[in-house]
C-alpha cells in the first residue's frame, strides 16, 4: 500500500489518525483533501501527508482525488444540522464515494460510522449513519465500518466542553443525565483505523472503551479532573428539549440539538455481539488513565507523548 485518500482528515479524529500513519506507516503517503487549508494547518509538519484543496461532496474532483489511490478512510461527519444535512453528509456522500471508488479501481475502504445505528432510530443522525452504512455495503467494496461511542480526547468537544462550562456555571442544568455512553480514546480509534487498512479486518468494529458511563457520571469527571465540579441538576424530558431548542438557537457553535436529545434515546455502548477493539490486536484505554492530566492541564502533552509511544 503506497497512497491512501483521507476525507475528513483535518479533524479531530482525522488528526490522530495522520500522526499514526505517519509514525507507523512511513512509507505511505497520506492524501488529506480540504476546502480550506487553514483546517489543515496541524497537519503541515507531517512529511507523509499532502493536503490537497478539493470539495469532496463534488463528484467530479472526488474521482480525481482517488485516482491512483490504493484505499479511502471516511470521517466526514456531522452531528448538527437540518435532515437535508445529515442527508447529503452521511448519505449522498458516501454514495459518491462508493461510485468513486468503482471509478477508480480503489480496492479498500474504511468508513467511520457510530454506535446505535439503525434505520429506524430516533434521529436523524443515526438514521442517516445507517442509511450510509448499507449504501456501502450494497456497493460490493472490500469495506470496513468503525463504529465508535462518543470519542475523548486532549482535543475533543465533548468532555473538555463540559469542563469548560463547569468553570462559568455555579451549577449544571443536564439534559439527559441518564443516557448511557462508553467512551473511546481517540488514539484507540487511530490504531484501529490503521489496522482496518489491512484485508483481514472485520467487516464491522465497534470502537468502544472499557467502561460505561451515564452523561452525568461523566460531566462529573470532567468537572472534578478540571478542578471545579459543580452540582449536577438533572432535567425532566420536557426541559431537556427545551434547553436543547434553546441551544441550537444561541449564536456560535451548536452545544446539543433536538437530534441530539433523540439519539441519546439509544444506549451509545458497545452490543457485545459484533467485533470489538481486540478483534484489532487492541485493548481500549480507560478515561481515567488519559483525561485527569489532559483535564487539569499538568503534563498533558508529555503524559500523552509517553502513553502513545508505548502502545
């Protein structure tokens, strides 16, 4: 394997994946496409990876990009947005890229899906990760799906949002207190899609860490590992939507949706019945062995640097 196609390779996961490829496949070069190449400024000292400025969602210079490429892996994804939104994301997108790939004779694909797909979940989220999932696997490709449970990280949006809130707020109003989650690292998923690259890989993985929390259990920690915890108050289904409506309306950035009220419906943990990590030669790492340190922001990055260097 010479080249590989990164789509959405200027993101969080994206990110950790092009260090791991960097490090453990040298020799690889690493396409990673973008529409705006200030995305991809982390990416610029990693000598294997050649940012290329192209619109995916463009079928044309998709077929362009994946000529000569000997695999693709999809991370384009979006947790926000209208149905139409989650419709050419995580539907017409990988159609296209299914067509691309005939196109061009690429011979892997490995897709970043989620944990709780179906097409008859609650959200428009998880219905459309199905939906793409099977769009896929009906094309005939040699393909593997990921399916991760929310991901952390020294640089994720999940848990350091909640510890960031928890610096402002005397107290934390929390909408789905109760919803169950079993976080990954985002290193574990790295690994795991390197390992994906390879033909013996499952067809499906679930991308679980080695413990379940609910949402409050887990903006507690984040609070405690920041070093200001606040109280947790738990609201009913009828504020939880609200507080939600009220969220997509304020300006910046969309904290929770309505969607994603919904699709905390489903239990966001591994089913036990599909491949997991260690069918990767993987053995997912615990949150408290990563995020303390990343959290209070005491020896994050050489606390991180030891722990990807032994694995």
């Amino acid at each position: 394997m010479n080249r590989i196609v990164v789509l959405g390779g200027s993101g969080f996961v994206g990110r950790a994946l092009c260090r791991r490829l960097a490090t453990d496949r040298p020799g690889l070069r690493v396409v990673v496409p973008t529409r705006r190449a200030d995305h991809a400024a982390a990416l610029r000292p990693l000598p294997t990876v050649d940012i290329v400025h192209a619109d995916v969602h463009d079928a044309a210079q998709l077929q362009r990009l994946l000529a000569g490429a000997d695999a693709v892996i999809n991370l384009v994804a979006i947790l926000h947005g209208s149905a139409d939104d989650f419709e050419r994301v995580h539907v017409e997108l990988p159609r296209r890229i299914a067509a691309a790939c005939h196109g061009a004779g690429v011979p892997r694909l490995v897709h970043v899906s989620a944990l709780g797909v179906a097409t008859d979940a609650p959200s428009n989220y998880l219905r459309s990760k199905a939906r793409g999932e099977q769009l896929l696997r009906d094309a005939g490709l040699a393909l593997t799906v990921l399916r991760p449970s929310v991901i952390f990280g020294a640089e994720d949006r999940f848990l350091n949002l909640f510890a960031s809130l928890q610096a402002l707020a005397p107290v934390m109003p929390l909408g789905g207190a109760q919803a169950r989650f079993q976080p990954v690292w985002v290193e574990d998923v790295a690994r795991a899609l390197v390992r994906a690259l390879e033909a013996g890989a499952p067809p499906i993985v679930e991308c679980a860490g080695p413990t379940v929390y609910t949402l409050a259990e887990l903006v507690r920690l984040a609070g405690r590992w920041a070093g200001h915890e606040r109280p947790i108050l738990p609201l009913p289904a009828a504020l939880t939507r609200l507080q939600a409506t009220l969220l997509e309306m304020a300006p910046g950035p969309t904290m929770m949706s309505r969607d994603n009220v919904d699709s905390m419906q489903v239990p966001n943990v591994a089913s036990g019945t599909l491949p997991g990590l260690d069918a990767l030669g993987l053995v997912p790492t615990p949150m408290e062995v990563v995020m303390p340190a990343v959290l209070a922001g005491r020896g994050c990055r050489s606390h991180l640097d030891s722990l990807r260097a032994r694995r």
